[in-house]
C-alpha cells in the first residue's frame, strides 16, 4: 500500500467516522472501500453498451451519408470476403 494524504470536508469525515465505527473498522478501510465503489461506479457509467454503439455507429453514418446496398445483409460475407 502506499500511504497518502486527503482532506475531507468536516462533513465527510463525520460520515466516514459514523461508518467506520457502525461497521467496527478502520476508517483508512472505509475509505479504500468507498474509493473503490467509486471507482467501479463511474467505470461502470462511462461504459458504453453494445446497443449504444451500433445506435452511435448508424447516427454517423446517417450524418455522413453512407450509402450500403440494399441487399446488404443477404449478401454480407460476399461484400466482406469476396465471392467464394
């Protein structure tokens, strides 16, 4: 570990010594705790869903104009891998 120093609002140091002692743990645990629920919290809202992303994808096609052909999803692995 590597040790660190952080200042807390007068506020946030009450909540963190409440939790700390209603939980009968070190406050240096709660707040590892607490900075790795904050962390899995906002890497979990920045992720993007597969849904999102192809809705992303066809945006910007549709901004730029792409044009595929009709008969694209019949034909797809001849477009992609050339006819076999």
């Amino acid at each position: 570990m590597v040790r660190t120093q952080v200042y807390f609002t007068d506020e946030q140091m009450r909540d963190i010594k409440l939790r700390a002692k209603r939980e009968e743990k070190p406050e240096a645990e709660v707040i590892r705790e607490l900075v790795d629920l904050g962390f899995s919290v906002s890497e979990s809202q920045n992720r993007e869903s597969t849904g999102e992303a192809l809705l992303r994808l066809a945006k910007l096609g549709e901004k730029l104009q792409v044009k595929a052909p009709a008969n694209l999803s019949a034909r797809i692995d001849d477009i992609l891998y050339g006819e076999q």
